[in-house]
C-alpha cells in the first residue's frame, strides 16, 4: 500500500491499494469512493472521506435481487452539492453473503460484501452441536470468506483438558479452519481472535444466543450491539439493533452485523459443503464410481473409510444432509426460474399480439 493510500480516511473501513485501483475510472469522473454501512428502502448510508451521506441508491436497481447495493459494497457516489447523490456504481465484489430467503420467495438475497473473515461462534454453555457449525461452515466457505471458529463462553469450561477436548472435536467437523476459545467476559482469547481478523473485513455468525453481540462489543470496543437478554424483553426475539452495520474494530479490521446475517440459511451452497467436508470430497475422489452415492457401491472409499474408524458415520450423515438440502434449495430456485420465464414468454406473447392487432388496425 502506498504511503499515500495508508493515510487515506477510508483506511479503517478497509480500503487498500486494489480498491484504490478498481476505483479509479470513478475517481476520474470526479465521483466519491465510499463504503456501504447500511441500505433501506432504496436509500443507503456510505462512509466517504468527507463523512457519512445519504445516498439513492435508485440509479442502480437491476432486476437481480443479487445485484442491488448492499452493506459492505464499495460505491462510487455523486459529489457533494449533488442532489440527492445517487449511488453510480459498486466495485466488483470480493466475497458475498447470500441467503435464501422465505418459502415464497426462494430466490437469493445479498446480505453483505466484500467479507475477509466469516466468525462462527458456537457456544460452550450448551451441548456441541457439530451439524450446525458444519452449516455455517458451509455458509462461510461459499461466500468466500475464510472462516474461524470461535468456542464462545470458554470460561464456562475451566477444566482445560476438557477445553482441548472440545477443540479437537470441533476441529475434525472444520477442516481447514482456525478453532479459537474465547471468553467475552473475561477477554480471554480476544487478542488470538483481534489479530486474525485485523486485517479486512469479518462477520459474525451462529445461533441466537451463542455470544456474537457480546464479541461484537468486545471487538470494536464499545457497546453497539443490544445483549440478547436485553433484546428479548418485548418477547418478540425482535432484533432492535438500531446502530450502523458496519463498525471499525478497535485492532484494526470492520465487522459487519446486520440482523440479516443471523438466520442465514444456505443458498446454492454446494462448493462451501463441498469445503466443509473437503476429507470425504478427497476420498470420493477415489470412489469405484464417479456418481457414487456411498450407500452399497463397491469399490466405494469412503465407505472403506467408515469401516475402518477413520471417518465418523455423523460425518457422513452431516455431509448427506447439507448435500440434500442444498440440492432441494436449488431446485426450488430452478422452480421458480422456470415460472419467471414462462411468464415473460407470456408477457411476450401478449405484446405480440397486441402489436399485431394494432398493425391490423393502422391497416384496416
Ligand atoms: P447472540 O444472540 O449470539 O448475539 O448472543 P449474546 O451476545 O446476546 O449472548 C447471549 C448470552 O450469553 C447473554 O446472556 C450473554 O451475557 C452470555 N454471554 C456472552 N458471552 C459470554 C461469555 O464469554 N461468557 C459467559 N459466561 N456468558 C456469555
Ligand atoms: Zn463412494
């Protein structure tokens, strides 16, 4: 990074010398880089070196729901006195974080950009669930952030040995993956966590409950983010965090947290399973059959591997089940492809006609 570029205000939102880079045909046409802490309703809030605007987003609204201006985005806006300054343009996105949004509307939606880090906090106040780390996982490998785990309430566990136990189970369910102990309370394993999402940018993912507020407060060093027992007392488990998305962390580094993120569920996460269980990947690579299904196939290796105790059954099963999901998540996509375009062919028709009926008319 270029002395210059290190000084630049957008430094602490995570701008660096390939931003600055992409951003230069904008910077010519004497548009205003800045990154996106929060869009509604078509308006959005973009940190830029002259401070916090208001931008419109309406200049780019594209049909895809995948292409709309989201929280993380880097924006090239319309110079001061504009009025409203519209949002011209994004950058090409690094990373992205998608869900798959409710039963009616099955298509994606961009939940954040441009995202280095993906934390998964999973809580050691209650019983490990492995199946659901491996969900998150796979979340996180498919934006193409790195993942890290990170076993929250570590003070809960004081027996150390236990505590190691713990990390290494966790470990053969996150190949390829930092496990951290960390204790929001007593700031154990903070710094371990600071230093590998210093650099970029960092989520926070997990269930309710598994300590991702109180992490967040303890990483960007103030109290941005309501505690759950605090935000449960309409009873409505509403999330009522009011305060900006994306925060500049006290050890350098930004963490987006947009409510959004929580219930993440996949969406065409089939390369980020594929990564979750890059073991059985590996060994069904050496598989008999190319299209094995590791049922009864002979020659199957990871069956071979089962039996031999080198790989868990839950494993397995896990991996079946997030395979299974995803298939159905995708086809339930295709479904609706397949309506979107009958009913343009439809629209098509209708104009079609018209436009003949017309002709007739002009003709008649
Ligand atoms: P979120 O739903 O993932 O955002 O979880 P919260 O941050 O709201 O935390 C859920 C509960 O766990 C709260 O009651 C916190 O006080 C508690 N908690 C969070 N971090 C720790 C920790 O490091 N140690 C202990 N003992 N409790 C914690
Ligand atoms: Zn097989």
């Amino acid at each position: 990074m270029s002395p210059s570029s290190s000084s630049h205000p957008l430094v602490p939102y995570g701008w660096d010398a390939d931003w600055e880079t992409a951003f230069a045909p904008y910077a010519d046409q004497g548009l205003v880089a800045g990154r996106v802490v929060r869009v509604d309703r078509g308006l959005c809030d973009v940190v830029t070196p002259g401070g916090t605007v208001r931008a419109d987003t309406e200049f780019v609204v594209p049909r895809d729901p995948m292409k709309v201006v989201c929280t993380g985005d880097w924006a090239a806006v319309d110079p001061e006195g504009a009025s409203p300054r519209y949002v011209r343009a994004y950058l090409p996105r690094r990373t992205a974080f998608v869900r798959s949004t409710s039963s009616k509307r099955s298509d994606g939606q961009i939940l954040a950009a441009n995202v280095d880090h993906a934390v998964v906090a999973v809580s050691l106040a209650v019983e490990l669930d492995l199946g659901r780390a491996e969900r998150f996982l796979a979340l996180a490998w498919e934006s193409g952030a790195q993942p890290v785990v990170v076993l929250s309430k570590a003070d809960l566990v004081p027996d150390p040995a236990t505590l190691a136990h713990l990390v290494q189970d966790v470990g053969t369910a996150a190949p390829g993956v930092p496990v951290l102990t960390v204790s929001a309370l007593h700031g154990d394993g903070l710094d371990v966590l600071r230093a590998l999402i210093g650099t970029g940018t960092a989520v926070l993912l997990g269930q309710s409950g598994a300590g991702k507020s109180t992490l967040a407060n303890a990483l960007v060093g103030a109290d941005v983010m309501d505690v759950r027992a605090a935000r449960d007392v309409d009873g409505k488990g509403r999330h009522t965090t009011t305060t900006r998305n994306l925060l500049p962390l006290t050890g350098g580094g930004v963490l987006i947290d947009t409510p959004g993120l929580r219930g993440v569920g996949l969406y065409d996460a089939e390369s980020g399973v594929g990564q979750v269980f890059s073991e059985i990947e590996e060994l069904a690579a050496r598989c008999r059959f190319h299209d094995c299904s590791h049922e009864s196939e002979p020659g199957c290796a990871v069956a071979a591997a089962v039996a031999l105790g080198e790989l868990p059954v839950r494993r397995l099963e896990s991996y079946r089940k997030l395979v299974r999901e995803n298939q159905w998540i995708v086809a339930k996509t295709d479904a609706r492809l397949r309506a979107e375009i009958r009913k343009d062919w439809k629209r098509k028709g209708a104009e079609g006609r018209a436009a003949m009926q017309a002709k007739r008319g002009r003709w008649a």
